[in-house]
C-alpha cells in the first residue's frame, strides 16, 4: 500500500510551483461557485420562476460563457494573462454577491449574462498562465492537475453549498460565493505576480497568427465541439435516463455519477503519466477519448440490464480523461504559431458552445424520439468528431512534412 501511494505522488513529479498554485486558486474558485448547482432551484422555488423562464434565464447562462470565453481570450492577448485572471476573479465575487438583489425576469437574465461574462474570461488566461509556468514535457500532466483541482472542486462546492443553504438560506450562498472569488484574487496576487514568478515556456511568436484563420484549427474545433456536445448529455439526459428507464432513486443516481469524479481523482493523473512516457500522437489519443465515449452511449441499447450503467459510466469517465486533456494539450502546443490567449479561448468556447446547445438538443431528441434513438445519434455524432481529427491528423502530417 506504501509503494503504490509512492507512485501515485510521483506522478506529480516535476510540475512547477506556479502550477500548484493555480491549482489551489482554481480549487477554491470552482469550490465557490457553488451557487451553481443550486441556481435552477432558487430560480423556481425563491424567485417563482416558471420552468419555460428557468430555460431562458439558462440560455443566457450559456450565451454568457460563450461571450466571456471569447473576450478572455482577446484581453489575454492584449493586456496579459495576469491582469485579466485578477480583475475577472475580483469581479465574478462583486457580481455574485450583487446576483441575489435581482427579482426580475429581465434583470436576472441579464444579471446571470454578466456574471458568466466575467467568470469564463478567466479561463482562457488561467490556461494561457499554465501554459507559460509549464515546461513542454510536463503541459498534459499540468492540465490535468487543473482538472484534478475543477473535479474536486464540484466536488467540494455543492456539499458545502448545501449546508450554507439549510443554515444561512439561498442569502448566505452568494455571499460566500462572492467572498471566496475575493479570497481566491488575493490569493493570486500574493503567488502568481508576474515579477516574481518565473515563466517556464514563454515563447514569443513575431507575427502571431489570428486562431480564426487556422484551418486545421477550425476542423479541432468542430471535433470538440461535438466531443462536448455528447459528454455533456451525462449532466442533463442521461440522470433522467437513470430515474426513467432504470428507475434508480436519487441517492443511486448521485452514486453513479459521483464515481465519475472518485476515478477520475483516483487515476487520471497515473494514467496520463503513463500516456506521456509512451509518447503517444496527441490528436489520436484525443480520438481514443471519443470513441470511448460513444462507445458509452452504445453499449446502453445493448441490454435493459441496469448494470450496464457501471459500465457506461466507466467507459465515459476514462474517455474524458483521455481526451479532455490531450485535447488541451494540444491547444495549448498549436497557440505557439499565433495568439494564445485566442487559441486557447477558441478551444474553450467549443465547450461553451455546447452548453448552449446540447443539453436543450439532447432533451428535445428524447422527448421526439426517445431515449435508444437519442443514444444512437450521440454515438453518431462521435464518430463524425473521430473522422475530423482523423482529417485533421492528415493535415498536421502534411504541415509536417513540408516545414
């Protein structure tokens, strides 16, 4: 037991010290916002929205995420990662606070909106930051200890949310939102200054490329937005595939999906390690994450069997930690040729994107067709997503080639 705690600590091996503290300060930001999972509730029950206002009021969530994304990527470029990553922590926590005053339809839309505008312009500097305090050989596993932070995060957040809620009301959970942001930008400002730290791979381009203009990019966008498009079906479709087919209860389904994150932190960064030794293609192990994926949705119309769910949910769990990082990666070594904050901007906004669309595409295909087609045209969508980067990869060979 000694020696395989060994192992899994050493595969954290070698990751700079920035890094770790990019960790932490996203691990208390995803931590705080923990009024997120909780916002569909206090829309219906504290405000009395209806559900048809509850779906506007999301969509401008998503919109929102899709503007704040792109425009994180265009200050990031412009003004540096620093700055943005500071005022965008600070004033998600000014926003979130101010939130709970808005009564109104019109004014929690647009309230919501600014919000997601001013908390996604952090990601694309966040990435753009690690992308700068991360030796090349070491930019995946840096990812992932990102993702290892975000996991648990979600984790942490609606737990802890729960209890501010039963304790100090809807009331309590924006302040402490708004007050960990705060906390977080402090935290940044101590560890993270630019003058202090030392950057590890900050290669400067003469005549950056616009990400718009890349091709080859627009293909790897288009896969990762229908790679998103079917992994986010388990946030939205898939739980009530589990209540109205398999007839789990809610304590089950919260199990199920909560296995997801316990392996994740269990094996992803073990896995990775192991991935980055073998010196494997990036776009085709980005692949192997799809057709895992799909491969999830598949095996569901194989039986009625509930025990299929463990292994639908293994199969996608070890597709998102193959893919999502890897993909990242790659975004990350393409953002040398041009700007990378728009690079990187660019590869969040696909997810975005999806936010916006899959989850209502998703809901309208099962309530048309039904659950086993819907899993077929998911499955389909996935493997459109592996023919473009298998595209792609042939593109990449031939730039190769002919530099």
């Amino acid at each position: 037991m000694k020696t395989l705690f060994k192992n899994y600590f050493k595969t954290f091996e070698g990751l700079s010290r920035e890094v770790w503290w990019l960790a932490l300060i996203t691990f208390i930001n995803r931590s705080g916002t923990m009024v997120i999972p909780f916002l569909t509730l206090y829309l219906n029950e504290n405000l009395s929205f209806s559900l048809s206002e509850i779906a506007w009021i999301m969509s401008c969530y998503g919109v929102g995420s899709v503007v704040g994304t792109w425009l994180g990527g265009k200050l990031t470029d412009q003004i540096g990662y620093y700055k943005v990553m500071v005022r965008s922590l600070f004033s998600t926590g000014i926003v979130f606070i101010a939130l709970q005053f808005l009564t109104s339809l019109s004014h929690v839309c647009l309230g919501i909106f600014l919000v997601m505008v001013v908390a996604d312009t952090f990601r694309p500097a966040m990435f753009v930051a690690m992308s700068v305090y991360s030796k090349p050989e070491n930019k995946t596993r840096s990812v992932t200890l990102i993702r290892l932070a975000i996991n648990l995060g979600f984790s942490a957040g609606p737990a802890i949310g729960g209890l501010i809620i039963a304790h100090l009301g809807y009331g309590g959970l924006f302040w402490v939102d708004g007050i960990t942001c705060i906390l977080a930008t402090l935290l940044l400002i101590k560890v993270l200054n630019p003058r202090v730290a030392k950057p590890l791979d900050d290669i400067k381009t003469e005549n950056p490329e616009s990400a718009y203009k890349d091709k080859p990019y627009w293909v790897f966008f288009l896969a990762m937005f229908l790679f998103a498009a079917i992994f986010m079906q388990y946030f939205s479709t898939m739980p009530l595939y589990y209540r109205n087919i398999h007839e789990l209860t809610e304590v089950e389904i919260g199990l199920l999906l909560g296995f997801n994150g316990f392996v994740i932190v269990v094996l992803e960064m073990p896995l990775i390690h192991w991935l980055d030794r073998c010196k494997y293609n990036k776009i085709i192990l980005t692949s192997l994450g799809i057709i895992l994926t799909l491969l999830s949705f598949t095996v569901l119309n194989l039986t009625s069997y509930s025990g299929i769910l463990i292994m639908s949910i293994l199969l996608m769990t070890i597709g998102e930690m193959i893919g999502f990082p890897y993909s990242n990666a790659f975004a990350m070594e393409r953002s040398k040729k041009g700007k990378k904050g728009q690079y990187l901007a660019m590869y969040l906004m696909a997810f975005s994107l999806a936010n916006v669309f899959a989850h209502n595409g998703g809901l309208q295909l099962i309530d048309h067709l039904g659950y086993d087609a819907t899993w077929h045209i998911m499955s389909a969508l996935g493997v459109l997503g592996v023919f473009l980067l298998y595209i792609l990869n042939i593109i990449l060979k031939n730039e190769a080639s002919q530099s």
